[in-house]
C-alpha cells in the first residue's frame, strides 16, 4: 500500500466525527485482510461514554453517504449509530508486552477551499463532501496507520501489536470512551502522534507536554414566547439570557498560575424578529495547562450561566459535550522516539518537547489510562510546514512526511515488540 494514495482517499472523503462509516469500513477491510483480529463498533467504543454525538438525522443522512461512496455495508451495519471506532490486534510469534498506536479519523465541519492554489485542489483530491474537510491532517494519521499495519503484518515480533483508530478527536469526543470500553487496559506502551503543527519537515518531538486540558460546555435557556410588540412583559427573553452568559462568560480574569483558555463559539436562538426567544443555546470551550483550574474556569462558567438565566427569569442546563486532560510523556518513551527518529534518514532536528500550547488532544485519556495502569505513553509531534494553519480552508501537509513518519512509527513498533 501506497501511504500517499491512502491518505489522498481518505482526504477526499472526509466524515466528521462518530460519522467515520466509509472510513472506518476501509479500515476495517485493510486489517481483515492483513489477518489482524478486530473489534470495531460497541465492541470498541463505550456507547454511553460517547459525547457530543451527532443527532439521529445527521447520522442516518452519513451512513447512507458512507454507501453511496463505497462503504461496505455488511461492517458499518454495526457502527450505524455512532460507535465507529475500530482496533486491530495481532499477535507476535513470541511472547512479549502488548505495544499500542492510535490514529484519529475524524475531519472537520469546514468547506475546503476550491482555489487552484490549494494542493488537493489542484491535484484532484479535494473534498467531494460539501462543508467537511480533513483541515487537521487526520487523513494522513489514518493512513499511516493502515501502512504501518502492513509493515508488520508478518507477525515476527515478539508480543501484542494493538491499533487503535479512534472516531471524534475533534472536540475531545472519542478517545475517553475509547478509554471507558478498556481498549488500552492490557497496553504497556502507547504511541501517539500528530503530523504538522507548522514544524520543519524532518523535525521531530518525542514528546509533548504542551497540551491544555480542556471542557467543551453546551449551555441551554429556556424562556416564554410572547408577541415582542404587543406583549412583550408576558416573555422571557432566552436568548437576553444567553447574551449576558457570554459577556460574563468572555470577563472571567486569568490565572496567575497557569494558562487559561475561554471562548464561546456558538450562540444560537429566535425565530423571528417579532417574537420573544424562548429556547437559547451556547458552546462555550474552557481550557488550561492545568486540570484543577480548568475545573475551576468550568464551575465559575456554570455559576455564569445559572445566575444569568435566573436575571431574566428563564431557566437552564448544561452538559459536556467533550473534553480533554493534560499529557505527561514518559522520558524513557521519548528518547525511545528520538533514538529511532536519528536512525533515519530525513530526520534532522530532535527535540524533547514541544516548545508552546497548541491545543487540546482526547489521545491524553488513552495515555492516562496506560499510565494509571503501570504502562508508558507519549504523544510525539513529526513536522510538517504548513501552507495555512490547522482547521483553515486552505489546510494542506507535506505529503513527503507521510513515508518519512510510518517508518519512524515501524521503527518503533519493531524496537519495542523485539
């Protein structure tokens, strides 16, 4: 298999996320035919730990898109609400520990751009899916993944090879149900790891430490309709509610102690301008390098949220809808990355860590559970230059850090599976 050609499929059919089908079928055919044992839907995923799942509607409406591109029907019948998840598993000739890779699949809700400067654009391979885009490099991961399985398919190792191909990063969605269903509890040593970031292409961190724990928040308000002109003391203005919200929300102070990330992305309600909104909803995003206050950004939020919605005599919920812990790379598993990553050739600058915050990544709920359990994990950033950043309409990678990558990532498997 041809990584590029991989990648170059998935980016032209991107599926947001929990809505992975054709994706996650591909996956699943490749690894059946590479002999790996696999659990794919309820299976791999907690189906009650999932969140932010998209509505019925949106799921039946990309199950049948999923077939009409190609998926194969008989292995997304069982991922058709939601639980798109897949793991391959195969077993060494020998005895040895239990070594695991994850790979996100999701893209994104972005309309990719249709300028002939934009290099899938222009070489063919844009988007077919109006407003879903792989702006993230999620294509490249899980195509990766597929080609990494293959290089080890012959099965002389010593040990467990586990992949793991995870639905809804975005958002901070898959990867703690993934968690919650145990699929990493028999794993050693977990490796995670993302293409781009604006990084030089052959630069390499084996860890990154940098990553901000984060919540995403839906707030909900509920008022009484009313005629706005003609009696409009009978309403209660949900959406007057929701707009306070957001003003409080954005004038919460910073820490001294650590970074802090707040923002509301989404402010939704009304049907016309004549009546009074009665329903009003926020998604509110919380972040910080450090869990304890982000846990206190999110109580100060709902506190927010309460006391804004009994002003104007409304009343209101929240829920998580995604969320995110901090990562800690274990040293020994970082100089393992960046021994390997010297090995090769097209490696030329090695890093620890990463040098600033970049977000946010679910993969950190995988690699606390391996921890938590005695095993080692890392999250390892491969440089790519960017022509626009992450989630932009004009996202693209270097394609020549897709083979550069997977024989790092075989190095690797083959080190700790000797």
């Amino acid at each position: 298999m041809d990584v590029i050609t991989l990648r170059r499929d998935f980016h032209q059919y991107p599926e947001l996320g929990f809505t992975e089908f054709r994706t996650a079928s591909r996956v699943v055919e490749v690894l059946l035919s590479l002999g790996y044992d696999i659990l794919y839907g309820r299976d791999a995923i907690d189906h009650n730990s999932r969140r932010g799942v998209p509505s019925q509607r949106e799921l039946d409406e990309a199950y049948s898109r999923a077939i009409k591109f190609g998926a194969n029907e008989t292995i997304i019948e069982k991922m058709k609400d939601g639980n798109t998840a897949v793991v391959g598993v195969l077993k060494g000739k020998k005895e040895g520990p239990t070594v695991g890779f994850r790979f996100d699949m999701d893209a994104l809700p972005i309309q990719e751009s249709k300028d002939y400067d934009h290099f899938p654009q222009s070489h063919e391979f844009g988007s077919e899916f109006s407003g879903n885009m792989h702006a993230c490099a999620h294509d490249g991961h899980t195509a990766m993944g597929l080609v990494l399985a293959e290089r080890l398919a012959d099965r002389n190792f010593a040990g467990t090879l586990k992949l793991i191909f995870q639905p809804a990063e975005e958002g901070g969605r898959g990867g703690y149900a993934m968690a919650q269903k145990g699929i990493v509890d028999d794993v050693d040593f977990l490796f995670c790891s993302h293409l781009g970031l604006d990084i030089p292409l052959g630069e390499i961190h084996g860890g990154n430490s940098k990553f901000l724990a984060s919540s995403k928040m839906k707030a909900y308000f509920y008022g009484v309709p009313s005629h706005a002109g003609g009696t409009p003391e009978k309403g209660r203005n949900a959406l007057l509610g929701a707009a306070t919200a957001l003003l409080n929300i954005h004038a919460i102070p910073r820490f001294s102690g650590g970074t802090t990330r707040v923002n509301v992305g989404i402010l939704e309600g009304g049907s016309a301008a004549n009546i009074i909104p009665s329903e009003a909803s926020m998604v509110i995003d919380i972040r910080s390098d450090i869990e304890e206050i982000k846990d206190e950004l999110e109580e100060r939020v709902k506190t927010i949220v309460k006391h804004s919605a009994y002003m104007h005599g409304l009343t209101c919920d929240t829920e998580i809808i995604g969320e995110a812990t901090t990562i800690r790379p274990d040293p020994e598993m970082v100089s393992v990355v960046l021994e390997e990553a010297r090995k090769l050739e097209g490696f030329i600058s090695f890093k620890e860590d990463c040098d600033t915050s970049i977000g946010s990544e679910d993969a950190s709920f995988l690699i606390k559970r391996v921890q938590e359990r005695g095993g080692k994990g890392t999250y390892m950033n491969i440089g790519s230059p960017l022509p626009a950043p992450h989630h932009h309409h004009k996202f693209d990678i270097n394609e020549a850090v897709l083979p550069l990558a997977v024989n790092l990532l075989e190095r690797i498997g083959k080190r700790m599976l000797a």
